[in-house]
C-alpha cells in the first residue's frame, strides 16, 4: 500500500462513506466556520474538502498550517448536509474527516497567491512559474496541452504517418528568422544552429524512401515575442508526403484538424469538411487579409471605379487613385441605428492605431439615401452602384479605406474585424476553418529594390519551370497554402520543388546563384540529384492550436515554463553569462556591445 495515499483528491465518493481514507496534498484553502476548520486538499487531480473538530488532535495542526503546504490526512469519508453539497467538483458530496495531519512540507509565505486566479503581474508568475502552475487554470490547461499532443499522436499514427526525429544540432536554416547558434568546441569558430523548423530533414526523409512523416518538432527562433508567437521555440506538427498533390495534403490534414477540435471544443462548433479553400488573392479583396476570420460575415468590395468616375468630386480619395492607390469599402449591417459616436470613434482607431488618415462613411438610411461628411461628393447613382456591389441594404453603413493597395488592404481588413467586433456579428463558440491557397512565390522588396521570395523558397510554382521561364515574377503564384482558424494562421504549407533545374531557377529569380544555392542547401541540391518523389507537407503551430482549444489570450498561459517578452527564461535565470573556462574551451571571447550613450 502507497503510504501517502490511499486515493487521489477526485475519487472519493459516497461509495465510501464512513470508510477510512489517507489523502496527500497541497493545502489549496483553509476556512475557519465557527469552531470547524475546513481544509480544501488539492493534488494534480482534483479537491477533496477536509474538516477538523475540535476535539480532535488534528485540530491544533490544522490551526497553525499555511496555504501550499503539503500534508498528508488520515479520516473518515462521510456524507455532506445536502446544504453544502458542491456539484462543481467530483469530491463535492463529501468530506473527509480529519483523524491525523501530517505536515510532509512546510510552506513559507507565497509570493503569489494559488487560490482565487488573481490577475497578477507577469514577472511574478514567471519567477515563481512552479506556483503558478498550481492555479487550476494553468494546470489544466498544461493537462489540455499533453491531451492534445496525445490525440495528435494518435490520428497521425491511424492515418498511416510515421513518427521519425531529426537533429536538434544542425545548420543554418533558410526559414528567415534568426537563428540560434551553438559553438563547436571540437571545431573552434565555428558553429551549430538549432533548427528553425526541419524543412530539409523532413524533405531529405521522403526523398530518402519513407512515405508519411510526421513529428511534434521543437523549433528554435530568435525573434520577438508576440501573443501569438513566443521568443525562442516553440512546437509543431511537421509532416510530409510522397507523392502528393495539395488535395492530397487538404484530405489527410482536415479529419486530423477537425476531428481533433471537435474533441475538445466542448460546447463550441468546428467547420465541416472541406474546408473552404480561398485564393490569397481573393482573400485579400473580399477579406483584407490572408488570415481571414470566417466569424465574421462582412466582405470587402473594391469601389475604386466608382471613386474614380468624372462626376465624383471627393478629391481626396481621387488623388490616391491617380497616383495608383485603391478604395476598398467595408459593410456595417445596420449600422444606421448607431449613434454618431460609433462612426467617429472608428474614425479615430483608424488615425491611432493604424495611423491612417481616416475612414470615410456613408450612412443609408431607411430610405437608402445616403448621409454623412463625403456623400455630398458622390452622386446617387454611385452611391447605389458601391451599395451593390457591397451587398448592403437600407439601414447599412459602408466605410471607405483608401491607399496604395498593400495599405488600403491592410486598412480594411483591420477596420472589417473592428466593425464586426463592435456591431457584434463575429459567431461566438465556433471555429471557422479555411485553406489560403495560390500564394505568390515573389514579393517586390522595396528598401532592397528586388524581388526576393515571399514565402518558402522550396515551393513549387504553379506551372514549374514554365511559369518562371514565361510569366512575370510577382505573377507567379506557388502550390503553397495557409491553414487558417478564426483569424490565426496554424500553418504553412507546399508542394516542394523536387526538380533540381526549377529549384535553381527559381533562386536565380530572386537574384541567388546556381553555386549559392548549392552552398547553402547541399544536402537538398544534392539529394534531388538521385531521384526525388513529388511531395509537400504542412506543419501547423501546436501552441496555437492549443491557445485556440483553451481560449487563452497568450502563447505563455499555455506553456510550461515560458520565456518572458525579453526573451528572459526568469525561473532559471536565462541566458547568464557564461563561465571563463567554457569559454575558454570553445575559444571564444565575449565582445560587448558598444556603448550606445558615447
């Protein structure tokens, strides 16, 4: 028998009323009711309410014990007044009455309190990560997290993907973010790098002969936090396949997602299958952005016809127009019946927070005549020509963003999310999947004045060496997709360029040379010279998804033990200088920075 316990805080029941019982713990609650002296014991699995009488000799114990501690108790189960009865937890028609305390581990006073979830300050939490970790929300979610890898796991392992590692210590990756370097001591100057993601192993792996991969992969980046990406690493599911055409990834990646949201959405609803699939460029017509949130029902139009025609005087948007410049116009269903302060508070967001110079409004009332600061400028007949094409009706508002196409997207998509927060239309306790799909191979670099790639530089460009033989750069589109929910982007995905020539053709598009290529990649430029499978592959973000499931706002709530947005591991006190003689063994000299203030 376990001399701690004889069961765990969560499995007794009134199946063992007036039955001995030993429970260990931690101390999640004391309450002093009158006399009795209630102790609410807490382990991983649940709460078990204790109570000591006075005329005990576990009452004078249970008196001086703090928060936190661990003790261990030895009673009898008994049934609780149907007064007291707590349906919120499995323990909550009973109680245990206390015979014995042992106290296993004294706490001292906490710097963060476990009970009650207070809103405290992050450095505090991330200090004292091991308490924090005790609050029941933190822990389940971590509970969530390990359940959700588990279900993973076994969906990839039913669709017939095989689990295979590849190397922490590697080299220099070409996703795009900084990588983290490891000094050679056998090799002095130079250096490993912690992978950005395993692109090319996984590659290398079909190529190698294996059909289906599939790996929870740790990633490494040196870049900023955000809420939805943490400083240093972070996990994904990383799988590949032989042999595969976009749909092929779409049909072996949708039951996964879906089946693996509906088993934890609980109460929340999840896309049917298949997903939409949404070309980038149209995403960023209808949506204004290539994460589009499918909560919400607005559509962007493009009324730069309009604007633009001889009888519409507002100079304003016509000077953008001339220069190149684009008007998106964004519907607010019956907005009509909102107050002038609605319209000028999102004037206002517009000007903060995206810096822009405003969003023009026209207002149709019941009537379906026009109102506001610039219907003056526009003819009725315009009016009712961007109405259509808008698809509003009387009652509705439309705004107006205006820039060069890049900014008057960015605008609108933005202020299409603002509206709909505010107008309360974004369907609540639902996830709304889509596929990005077409993606451009090229961006225009303007501060470098090139073209450079935009995405995954291995990706295979729709019509192959064709396409980039024939068509434009910027107008090359790749077999390369986004698995996108409620406005988070999970993934990234392609079907890769397996044929060496088109791989050197493409890199020499983006100004990189057959020899670059081949120093940079060797192992790729020189396994697609023995024979390479078409294949692709996806890996979507495991914290996101799992951020998502939990309905936390950060990358942090659901992570262990979290970096800070300084990239500051506050626990373990990391990164800390290092010790003379390690350095002295990988023969390296710390240089430190110049002094900004001389």
């Amino acid at each position: 028998m376990n001399p701690y316990r004889t069961h765990n805080c969560a499995q007794l029941n009134t199946r063992h009323k007036n039955k001995p019982a030993r429970l260990s713990g931690w101390i999640h609650r004391i309450r002093d009711h009158g006399g009795l002296i209630f102790i609410d014991l807490r382990d991983h699995y649940g709460i078990t309410q204790c109570v000591a009488h006075p005329n005990t000799p576990a009452f004078a114990t249970a008196n001086s014990l703090k928060p936190e501690s661990v003790i261990q108790i030895n009673g009898t189960v008994v049934e609780r007044d149907k007064d007291t009865i707590n349906p919120q937890i499995p323990t909550g028609k009973i109680e245990l009455q206390i015979q014995t305390i042992t106290i296993l581990s004294a706490a001292e006073e906490l710097p963060l309190p476990v009970f009650a979830e207070p809103d405290y300050p992050e450095d505090i939490r991330l200090t004292y990560r091991f308490l924090d970790l005790r609050r029941p929300s933190m822990h389940n979610r971590i509970l969530t997290r390990s359940k959700i890898i588990t279900s993973l796991r076994n969906r990839m392992e039913k669709a017939n993907f095989l689990e295979l590692q590849t190397p922490i210590l590697t080299a220099s990756s070409p996703e795009g973010a900084r990588d983290f370097l490891v000094p050679s001591r056998l090799h002095p100057g130079r250096f490993y790098a912690l992978p950005q993601a395993p692109q090319i192993f996984k590659q290398l792996a079909i190529i190698s002969g294996f059909d289906r991969y599939f790996q929870i992969a740790p990633c490494f980046r040196d870049e900023d936090a955000r809420a939805d990406r943490s400083p240093g690493e972070f996990y994904q599911l990383d799988i590949e396949m032989a042999f595969a055409t976009e749909e092929d990834v779409f049909s072996a990646i949708e039951p996964i997602m879906q089946g693996l949201f509906e088993e934890f959405a609980g109460k929340r609803t999840v896309s049917p299958t298949p997903f939409p699939r949404i070309p980038y460029a149209t995403a960023m017509k209808l949506y204004g952005s290539d994460k589009p949130d499918l909560r919400n029902p607005i559509a962007i139009a493009d009324v730069s016809e309009e604007f633009g025609a001889t009888d519409v005087s507002f100079r304003a948007f016509k000077n953008i127009l001339e220069k190149g410049g684009t008007v998106r116009a964004i519907p607010a269903p019956q907005a009509a019946k909102e107050p002038r302060s609605f319209f000028d508070s999102l004037n206002e967001w517009a000007r903060t927070e995206m810096r822009a110079p405003g969003l023009g409004y026209i207002v149709f009332d019941g009537k379906g005549e026009g109102q506001g600061p610039i219907a003056k400028f526009i003819p009725e007949a315009r009016q009712k020509a961007m109405a259509q094409k808008a698809g509003i009706t009387n009652g509705d508002a439309l705004f107006f963003a205006c820039a060069a196409e890049k900014d008057a997207n960015l605008l609108a998509g933005a202020a299409r999310q603002q509206i709909a927060r505010r107008l309360n239309l974004i369907k609540q306790n639902h996830f709304a999947f889509c596929w990005i799909t077409d993606m451009p191979i090229y961006e225009w670099n303007e501060e470098e004045k090139k073209i450079d790639f935009s995405h995954n530089p291995f990706s295979m460009p729709k019509g192959g060496m064709e396409a980039l033989k024939t068509k434009k750069p910027l107008e090359i589109v790749g077999h390369q997709y986004d698995i996108v929910c409620n406005g988070v982007e999970l993934s990234s995905g392609a079907i890769r360029n397996h044929e060496i020539e088109t791989l050197f053709k493409a890199f020499e598009i983006a100004g990189h040379s057959r020899e670059t290529v081949k120093t940079r990649f060797p192992a790729l430029t020189k396994a697609l010279r023995f024979g390479a499978p078409p294949h692709g592959g996806i890996a979507p973000g495991l914290d996101r998804i799992v951020m998502l499931l939990t309905g936390a706002d950060n990358l942090r709530d659901i992570t262990m033990f979290p970096m800070n947005q300084r990239a500051e591991d506050l626990l373990m006190g990391a990164p800390s200088e290092a010790p003379s003689r390690h350095l002295r063994d990988l023969h390296i000299r710390v240089q430190p920075p110049p002094d900004k203030k001389g």
